[in-house]
C-alpha cells in the first residue's frame, strides 16, 4: 500500500533500514535462521565471507571434495551449491577474487593445506 509521507517521516524509516541494514537481514524480527541461532545476511549492505584465494587451481580438488564431503551449508533437501567465484573488497579496502566457503569449511580446508 502506498501513501505519500512527509521527508521526515520517510527520513526517519530510510535511516533505521540504512542503520539495520548494515549487518542485519532484511528479515527483521521474523528471520528464522537468526531465531536459530545462525547468521543471516540477506540484504545485507556488509557480509563477512570466507574466501580462499591465489593459486587455487592446484589444490581445487581438494577444496571441492572438502566441501562436498561436508555437512555444513546443506539446504533442508541435503545439497549444497558448488563454491562460487566471488569478487569482494577487504576492510583495508583491498578488492580481492576467491572462492567463497562456509566457514566450517573454510577451517576444514584450512587445516587439511597446513599438514
């Protein structure tokens, strides 16, 4: 429903989503993964993701079987998406390409390249 406002009052409802928005979820009080404990980011205007980046071709393989392996990040049908290629920009302001994981798969993979 639309209803003409005045500047202050859409002022007013533009700052609290600017503000919210910042790290929270667009689900507001009605996120059900947030009411779970876990962390949602949709809509989000800052997200912390797990990154692995570099010469990836050579331990791709062991990143995919890692993260298929897993049970983290699995919808409620057991998939899980394939880690996609993202481009993000670091808080020192580096922009940097990877691939984004979960972040226990992130600290699995991260351990199996460390022995």
């Amino acid at each position: 429903l639309y209803r003409p406002v005045s500047d202050a009052e859409a002022s007013k409802h533009w700052q609290f989503w600017y503000r919210h928005l910042e790290t929270g979820c667009m689900h507001a009080n009605k996120c059900a993964t947030r009411a779970r404990g876990g962390l949602c980011n949709f809509g989000s205007r800052i997200s912390n993701k797990h990154i692995i980046t570099g010469a990836v071709l050579p331990v791709l393989h062991l990143v995919l079987k890692s993260v298929d392996g897993s049970a983290y990040g699995r919808n409620s049908e057991n998939k899980k998406r394939a880690p996609r290629a993202i481009r993000a920009t670091t808080d020192d302001g580096r922009t940097v390409v990877g691939l984004n994981l979960h972040s226990k798969d992130a600290d699995i993979i991260r351990a199996k390249l460390s022995t």
